[in-house]
C-alpha cells in the first residue's frame, strides 16, 4: 500500500476485523490475494521471537494511522503472515 492509497477497515460493531487496498503498479506483479494478519500485544517483540525461532521478517514494524503497529513475517518453512498492534484508544 503505497503512501496515501486507500484502506478501508471492515469492522464488526467498533472492532477492526479486516482491511482492504488497491493493487498498484508500484507494488509489481501481485495477484490478488488474502493474507493473514494476527492481533499481537507487541509487534517488535514479535518479530524478534520470529528471528530467534528460525523466521524472517519480511517487512520490518512499521506504524499505521489507525490500524496500528504493522509488520509482516514469514515461518522458517516459508509461510508468511501479517502481525499488528491496535492503538491504544
């Protein structure tokens, strides 16, 4: 998601349960996909324990107006997901 691109949150009642971008051409070839993202209580500490269990992180913490802490992940046998932090209200 480029700078300024829309994000539509999908909630359920006040909880963000989801989110949704356009594919751009400044993100190359991405075909359309779902990805997983997990609700943590510290996306820096997750990361960490990510690299120390063998994992990677693909893209590093990073914060997000309104959606929180954000990084992406991936498993030591390839998987990827998404892990953020919601900001505090």
């Amino acid at each position: 998601m480029g700078e300024g691109e829309p994000y539509r949150v999908l909630k359920l009642g006040e909880e963000n349960v989801g989110g949704l971008f356009q594919i751009t051409p400044e993100m190359g070839e991405v075909s359309p996909n779902w990805a997983t993202a997990f609700a943590v209580a510290d996306t820096d500490a997750t990361c960490a324990k990510t690299e120390e269990l063998g994992g990677k992180v693909l893209v590093q913490p990073v914060d997000i107006p309104q959606i929180g802490r954000y990084a992406v992940v991936q498993d030591p046998i390839g998987a990827s997901s998404r892990c953020s932090r919601t900001p505090a209200s």
